[in-house]
C-alpha cells in the first residue's frame, strides 16, 4: 500500500494479502447484502465505491442486482476481474466517479471511506450520481470505540458530517461496526 496525494494505492501484493482479509471480514459483507436486500429489490442499480476484489459486488450480483464497482487500485479490480464475471469494474477514484449522473438507486462502501481523501468531491459525486431517493450505505469499524486501536474506522461524527448531503441520515451500530445509511440526496449540493 502507498500513499499518493489523499489517496491510499493498493498495490499487487496488497492485492495478494487481501484474499485473507476477504475471509475474515465475510461476515460484514454478508451483512451488507441483507441490509440492501431489505431497502431495495433486485435488479436495482447498485454502486460499491472501494470494490476492492469485488466478493460483495460479485454476491449482490448473484442476487440479481447490477452492480458497478469503481476503485482506484488497478490491481484489486484485476484479482476481481480475474475471479468474477458478474459486477462490471471501473478504475477510478470516489472524488470523479466515472459514471453518468442519476443512474444508481443504491450507493454503498464498506470499510472504505476512511481511505477517501478528498471528502468534499467525493459526497458531491455520490450525490450527482444517485437517483432521486437514492439511499447511500457506509459501513466501517466502528471508530469510536476502536479509534486508538485500529486506524481504519470511522467515528459517529465522521459520518455525520459525510453524510450531511443528504436530508435523512440514520447512524446505527451492530458491533464492531458502524453504519451510516443516508436518504433523500440533496440534489442543490451536488450542482458545480
């Protein structure tokens, strides 16, 4: 992993390890197809921002869900590319997603803002491309009670402020996570 700029890339032998973390963190992937299986119905247009290798993508895929994953790391979405034929992969980052606008219900990272950079472009672009009454789903370790251990979380405040573009926002817990779920994107915010 190397930093360049606001952003973390994820080399190839990143990509190698995270196999692994793939087996451990099963469970909140899991989790996360229930939580959308519950707010929309397939074949909803769903987006995962951080797709990483893509086993969540490739699971709501599975459900009859079309799923976009957009990341930055060439390298993950190639071992996604490689093991999975469903989700349909994009390089690019969360601050200039390269997707048309108002063409998803569903907006989703999991365990992924924590490594965005530029959050202000980012929630812009989440915003422009949801539909109207798109819903916007985060889900991290949760930071504030593992902030001084694990630096990859997310605190209640952090989504908070992340999720002001929207006017609904729900933050709720499920140990050891956290979950934003934000409704009702506020079009007027997105607008350059």
């Amino acid at each position: 992993m190397h930093r360049y700029g606001y952003f973390e890339q994820f080399d190839e032998r990143t990509a190698q390890v995270y196999r692994f973390v793939e087996v451990a963190l099963g469970w909140a992937y899991s989790f996360t197809a229930n939580l959308i299986k519950k707010m929309v119905n397939a074949p909803a247009r769903v987006l995962e921002i951080g797709p990483g290798t893509g086993v969540l993508a490739n699971r709501l895929s599975g459900l009859g869900y079309h799923v976009v994953g957009v990341d930055v790391s060439m390298a993950m979405l190639k071992r996604g590319h490689g093991r999975f034929w469903r989700p349909d992969f994009i390089n690019g980052g969360s601050w200039a997603l390269p997707v048309i606008d108002d063409s998803f219900d569903v907006a989703m990272t999991v365990f992924t803002l924590h490594h965005w950079g530029d959050h202000e472009s980012s929630m812009v672009n989440v915003v422009r491309v949801l539909k109207p009454g798109g819903v916007f789903i985060v889900v991290e370790a949760d930071g504030d009670l593992f902030g001084r251990v694990i630096s990859h979380s997310c605190t209640a405040k952090c989504l908070s402020y992340s999720a002001r573009y929207f006017n609904s926002v729900t933050i709720r817990r499920r140990f050891p996570l956290i979950i934003a779920i934000a409704k009702e994107p506020r079009k007027e915010l997105a607008k350059p």
